[in-house]
C-alpha cells in the first residue's frame, strides 16, 4: 500500500510538485496563525497588564448613541458606572440610552457634536477638559456609509463622509494626546472601530473601505511612534475590526458563505470592544478566521482579488441599502449629492 503511495506521489509530476508543496504551504500557513493566536490569547488573558477602571476615568466615546457604541455604553456603565465619566458624542441623542446610564454612572452625558465639523470637534473637546479635566479613554467609533459607487456620489458627500470616518478620529486623538492635565498616564488609551472593509475589495463602498484602510495606517504608525516618546510610552492604541454587524449601518448587506462568515452580533462586538480594552490588546479581528481569510485575499493577484470580490459581493448589492445616511442638516443621502 505505501509502495502503491509512494509510486503515485513518484509519477504524478503534478502531485509531487504542486499540490504536496501547496498543501504544505497552507498547513504552515494554518499553523502559524494557531499558534499566534494562541500565544496571543495566553499572553493578553495571563501577563499583559489590564486597564485599571480607577475611580474618576474619563471616556469619551463617539457614535454612541446607536449600533455597537450603544451596547458598549451600556457595558461600561454596568460594569464600572460607579467608577467612570461616561461621555457620549453623536450627532443624534438618544434620550432613553441616557437615562439608563444616569440611572447606572455617578456621571454620564450626552454632548452633540457633528464629527464632520472640525470646529464642533474641538469646542466639544475644550468643553469636557474644562468640566473633567483630562480624557482618559478616548474610543473612535462613529460612522456613517455610503452605498454608492465613486463616481455617482458627490466629491462633497465623499469627504464629508471622510472626516467623520477618519479624520475625526485623527483629530480627537490630536487633542487627546496634546491635552495639557495629561495626568495619569497609566491609564490612558485610545480604541479605533476599523473594519475587515479596511482590508478586502468591496463595492460601492469606496469611501468607507478607504477611510477604514487608512485607519489601520494612521494606528500601526501611531502606536510606534508613541513607544518613541517617554511621556507616551503607556498610552494604548487599539484597532478592532470586525466583520459585518446586525446593526443599521450595512442594513440589506448578505454575507458570502454564512456557515464560515456569519453576521455578528452588535453586543457580541461590543463585547470584545470592552475585553480588548481591559487586556489593552492592538490589533483585534472578532474572531481568528477572519485574520486567515484577510492574509489570503490582500495577498491574491489584483485580478482574482477583483473576481473574488465580484463572486462574493455581487448578490449583495441588490439588496444592500445602509441607513440611507442621512447628514444633519440634510434630509437625505441624494439631496447631500445634489448639492
Ligand atoms: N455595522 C457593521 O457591519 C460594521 C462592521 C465593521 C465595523 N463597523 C464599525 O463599527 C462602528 C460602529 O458602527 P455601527 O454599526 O454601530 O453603526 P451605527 O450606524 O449603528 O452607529 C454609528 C453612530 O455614529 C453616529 N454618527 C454618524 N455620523 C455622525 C457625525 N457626523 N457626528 C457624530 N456622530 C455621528 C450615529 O449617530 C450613530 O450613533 C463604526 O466605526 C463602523 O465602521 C461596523
């Protein structure tokens, strides 16, 4: 039998010179990144040092008021809503998530800001650093989506949509990091809501793929340049990046391959959100497989990553519909690219 084998691996040029390499190649691949996620989960549950939610934190979380920011507010506030200021900045408040959280936080707040007004972002900013002094926690979250291809959008809507998925974040964290009551900086971290869009061809997503993709950037160079710099060197960056979410932001959007890619949950997400902020972990993808499924597609020649895209996304654009992003002041997505 194993003579039998060993002949037939000796004759067939093609299983002795592609498909055994390849298969070892893909068993290596696989094996490296078991073993990195389980070094990485013992190292991050067992040894890395966890955020201490002292008494008087200060976290700022933006695009709270809906989706995944919402479940994570309500996390916080149970968990540590003795402990923490919670602040909340969105365009749109929600009334009944800030009762709730008066109910459960010595102190929680509502504070409206437009992320795509620069000036906003920083009145809102100097607003809390003279109520509370410093920012502790600041989390990155709001966006918004437009389903749209590049070109019939409007170049307005494009970058308006820019600075709420990107540059804000880059701006608050500006502030953050030059606040003048930089006081405990032990406990000082600042969370990115990235996004596997960030990493994989899509459709009609141009500004939200981009946006994300930068993100991922603009955080892998953050982080070493802060490790540079003494004052820094304790301060947390995290990127989480997760899959699609059952929330309204990608409302009609259907996965390819359900059984491996299913839709995740918004509280499941947010969930890892507030673990990866305890264990103050980098890079987080919500579940493994999703790291795999990224190295194999962002290393695929541009032709099959363009056929792969096709395949998997085409039956969703018929269905795909987003939240119809409207943009305060404006009464719907089509009116913004009319103007
Ligand atoms: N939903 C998904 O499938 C998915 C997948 C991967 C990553 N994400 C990321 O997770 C984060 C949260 O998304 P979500 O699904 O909870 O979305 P969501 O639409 O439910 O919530 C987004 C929040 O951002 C706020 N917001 C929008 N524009 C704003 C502005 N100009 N100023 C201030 N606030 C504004 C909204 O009011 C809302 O509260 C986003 O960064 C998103 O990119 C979502």
């Amino acid at each position: 039998m194993i003579l039998l084998l060993q002949k037939i691996i000796e004759d067939y040029f093609l299983l002795k010179y592609i498909v055994c390499p390849l298969g070892l190649l893909l068993a290596l691949i696989l094996t490296y990144f078991l073993a990195k996620f389980f070094i990485t989960e013992i190292y991050f549950s067992f040894f890395k040092k966890r955020l201490n939610f002292r008494n008087g934190l200060v976290i700022v979380l933006t695009g709270g008021s809906n989706g995944i920011g919402l479940e994570l507010s309500y996390l916080l506030a149970n968990n540590h809503g003795k402990d923490i200021t919670l602040l909340i900045l969105d365009v749109q408040e929600n009334r009944e998530q800030i009762n709730i959280l008066n109910s459960k936080c010595s102190k929680a707040e509502f504070i409206s800001c437009d992320l795509s007004q620069q000036k906003q972002i920083e009145q809102a900013f100097q607003e809390i650093i003279d109520k509370y002094n410093c920012v502790d926690i600041l989390i990155n979250n709001a966006a918004v989506a437009l389903i749209e291809y590049f070109d019939a959008m409007t170049i307005q809507s494009f970058f308006k949509a820019q600075q709420i998925n990107l540059l804000s974040y880059m701006k608050l964290t500006h502030l953050f990091l030059n606040q003048k009551n930089f006081a405990n900086k032990k406990d000082k971290c600042i969370l990115f809501m990235g996004s596997v869009a960030g990493f994989q061809v899509g459709l009609k997503t141009s500004e939200y793929a981009s946006s994300k993709f930068g993100l991922v950037m603009f955080n892998e160079t953050l982080r070493s340049e802060l490790k540079m710099q003494e004052k820094y060197k304790e301060v947390k960056l995290t990127i989480i990046n997760p899959y699609q979410v059952d929330t309204e932001l990608f409302k009609g959007f259907k996965t390819f391959f359900k059984q491996l890619f299913p839709t995740l949950n918004a509280k499941k997400v947010a969930q890892t959100v507030y673990s990866s902020l305890i264990q103050r972990r980098n890079i987080v993808f919500i579940n493994w497989h999703y790291e795999v499924f990224i190295f194999f597609v962002s290393n695929l020649p541009a032709w099959l990553k363009d056929l792969a895209g096709l395949i998997t996304l085409k039956d969703t654009l018929n269905t795909l519909a987003g939240k119809q992003q409207k943009f305060p002041g404006q009464a719907a997505q089509k009116s913004l690219q009319s103007q």
